[in-house]
C-alpha cells in the first residue's frame, strides 16, 4: 500500500473511472438528490427509530462464526479492486467464519430505489451517492455505523456531515471527488491570476481565448451565492426549498449577483453556447480555462499535457468587493443494510473495504480521491491536480439537498440573462422570478 502510483496514472490515467467520479454525480443533482421523498417523510420518524434500535447496537454484539454469507451492490468497473479488498478481509478474520462474500453489479445512481423496492432482498452492503441518504434513512433502510467515533475521526468533516443525519452516522464515506473546480491552461495564466473571476478572462480575453462555464445549470450557478451570506436550501417537508435570493438587504443582496452574472456574461471571453461541452472547447484551442470536475480529467490531460493545471474556484467582483465562489459538494459511501442476515460482519467489511488503506488502494487502482484524511493528504494524491483541487475547494462546499423546484428556476433564470434580458426586467424582478420558482410548491 506504500508504493508509489504508476506513472501512467499521474500522467494521465485519471482513467476512464473519473467518469463514474462525477458522471453518477453530475446526472443524480437533477434526479436521485432532488427526487421528493413524500411517501417517507410521514413515517421517517418511526423508521429512524427503529432502525436506530435495531441496528445501533452492532458494536457490542459477539460475531457469529460459522457460514457468512454477504452480498456487496457495487459498479462492476469497481469489482476489480473491491475482490482484493475482500480478499484481504478474509485473510484478515481467517478461522473467525466460512465467508461467502459475493459481488453483484448495480448502478450506484440507482441503488436507492433498488434498496427500497425490496429491503429484505437487497445486499448487504451497497455503495451510493451521498444524495440518496435521507430516503434510505427515511425507509428504514439503513443500520447505523457500528464504530461511528472511529470512523467519523478518520474521514474528511464535510464526508462525515454528508452521511449524518440527526447526529446519528449512517454509512462509511469513501470518496470525496464529486465537486467542481477551475482548470486552466498554465501558457495563458499566471497563479495570481487564476485567483479571481477578473484576472481569468481579463487573460483570457488579452490571448484571444475564452473561460468555459455550464452557466445555465443550477448545479454551477450555485457557486456565485454560495458564499454571498444569500441562502438556500430544503424545507423540514424534505419537498420544498426555502430561499433568500432576491433578498433586498445585507452587504450583498440577490440584485448584485444579478449584475455581477450580467457583466459575467457579457464578457467576451466568457462562453458556453459556443460549445457542445467544456471538452470541446479546450479541444478546439479557443478555451484555455473553465469550471468542470474530475470526470474530464483524462481530457484535459491529453489536451493540455504538462501545462494542465487545477486549483479551487476564483472569486468574483460583487458589491464591489471580492467573493469566493462556492460549489455543490458530494461523496460516494458504503451502507449496510439494517435488515442483513449477518448485520454485524456486514459492518466490519463495510469499515475494511472504506479504510485509509484500502481507499489508498481506490485511488491506485480506480483514480477516485479519498475521504480518508491520510489517503487524501498523500503525497501520490496532492501529485493528481484534479484531485487536489476538488479536496482544496471543497472547504468552500455545500452539500447538496435541494427539492425538484430549484433546477428549472435556475435554468431559466441563466437562459434569460445569457439571452440578454429580452424582456427589459429589472435585476430585482429577475430574482423575485427566480426566488418564486425555487420556492414553488411541487405538489400539484
């Protein structure tokens, strides 16, 4: 486990399994993270509860011995390095039980309505996203941490909060690689430039090229209030947002980002119609920098090769000042199923196969960056520029818990201004447009 990475990694085998990094990612913040969990929110006390009391115990009761059986849901681009894991934890407990550990395919953006189409017949142990909790906590689904201390003191704070809810720790985090951050092309900026919004396209600009963002998803429009003091987020309904953007008061209000988003925009270095994707567009040689996450990063490595950089997310000008932009953070985790036959091994190889070791070993082998705060920390995975920068911004993250209503809002709050405001409003009346949509009720 001490052995250095391949240099086909560093150099550019961030792998076609940066791609699973964010593609479950990137598609579930319109669907699995947003999805309304009505049918659960009415007995979700009830369920906690008795998951709480079922399952809460597991650290204390004696392991059975005898025949094991357990079954792990997983991506099957991950059974690979998931049968050494699973080979090492036999070696591990040798002579302690006769294990039958078996790997079955199943898509992590789909594994929680799997889970809860059928709890009893579901694995023992399955790997999701950390925006398919809340339902999985709400149906009673998943059987709290065994050794909640240990594990929380070994994994990145914000990977900890992602799979908690009440205080109570629910699965064991394993990824930290679901975010978004800035790559640049190191011929055209300096790294004070690349430090603020102004500083990218005022070099961009002077080059001739172009800044890449998906302006019109809420999923990256998000990053221009995160760190506003402006507010948004889900109601206790867990259906409902609740939203502050429009506000009139404070240092910044919602009419200033408005602006700033217009200046953006009207740059012209600033792009994003241009191109089918931020891929393209870097391989087309007119964008030199723009906002994407770790699933590109092989793209931009063949593309850019030594001169391929990543850092955090720039500031911007608002309100006359500088503001960090912020982002959506995510992470990946692995659950144990409260009601497995052999709950308490269950939870031992949960913990064995989201160790510092073993998420050194994913990182090796699959290119996914770690929770682990060692593994993250390394000196192999600080060389990966992708991975660095997600880790470094995501202390500017959010974790993503939003209802339906935000994202067409913010859709076609960005399409108006990137249309240039056709209809003449006022940047007050755009935000209390956008405000009235992200707060809009989803029940019909």
């Amino acid at each position: 486990m001490k052995k250095k990475i391949l240099s086909m990694l560093l150099s550019g085998v961030i792998l076609s399994t940066m791609l699973m990094g964010c593609g479950t990612g990137q598609g579930e913040k319109e669907s699995e993270a947003t999805e309304s969990i009505e049918a659960e929110s009415a007995t979700e006390d009830e369920t906690v509860a008795e998951t709480e009391e079922n399952s809460g115990s597991t650290e204390t009761t004696e392991l059975e011995s005898g025949k094991v059986e357990l079954t792990i849901w997983a991506e099957e681009e991950n059974f690979e390095v998931l049968q050494q894991m699973i080979d090492s934890f036999k070696n591990e407990y040798a002579g302690q039980a006769n294990f039958e550990i078996t790997l079955d395919a199943q898509s992590e953006a789909d594994t929680k309505d799997m889970l809860l189409g059928d709890i009893h017949n579901g694995a023992d142990i399955f790997s999701f996203a950390d925006d398919q909790m809340l339902s999985m906590v709400a149906g009673g689904a998943l059987s709290p941490v065994a050794n909640a201390e240990t594990v929380k003191s070994a994994n990145l704070e914000e990977s900890v909060a992602a799979a908690t809810y009440n205080d109570v720790l629910y699965a064991y985090p394993y990824t930290a690689d679901n975010g978004y951050f800035l790559y640049y092309d190191k011929n055209y900026f300096t790294e004070q430039d690349v430090q603020t919004l102004d500083g990218i396209l005022a070099a961009a600009q002077n080059s001739g090229k172009q800044f890449y963002m998906e302006f019109d998803s809420g999923w990256y429009l998000y990053s221009f209030f995160g760190g506003t003091g402006l507010e948004v987020g889900l109601n206790e309904d867990g259906v409902t947002n609740h939203c502050n953007w429009n506000s009139t008061d404070g240092a910044i209000k919602g009419t200033d980002v408005a602006q700033s988003l217009i200046d953006m925009t009207s740059n012209p270095a600033f792009c994003y119609k241009e191109y089918e994707s931020f891929v393209d567009g870097i391989q087309s040689g007119n964008v030199v920098a723009g906002i994407s996450g770790v699933w590109n990063a092989v793209a931009v490595q063949e593309t850019w090769g030594a001169d391929y950089g990543a850092c955090k997310l720039p500031t911007y000008t608002c309100a006359g000042q500088q503001v960090q932009m912020a982002s959506f953070t995510g992470y990946k985790m692995m659950g144990v199923n409260a009601y497995s036959e052999h709950v308490e091994w269950a939870h031992k190889l949960a913990e064995w196969i989201t160790n510092e070791e073993n998420q050194t070993l994913r990182f090796e082998k699959r290119s996914q960056g770690p929770s682990n705060i060692n593994a993250a920390s390394s000196d192999v995975v600080n060389q990966v520029p992708a991975i660095k920068a997600v880790i470094e911004q995501s202390q500017y993250g959010t974790l993503q818990r939003i209802g339906n209503s935000y994202w067409n809002a913010c859709t076609s709050f960005a399409e108006n201004i990137l249309a240039g405001n056709p209809q003449g409003k006022t940047t007050q009346e755009m935000m209390d447009i956008l405000v009235e949509g992200i707060t809009a009720s989803t029940v019909q």
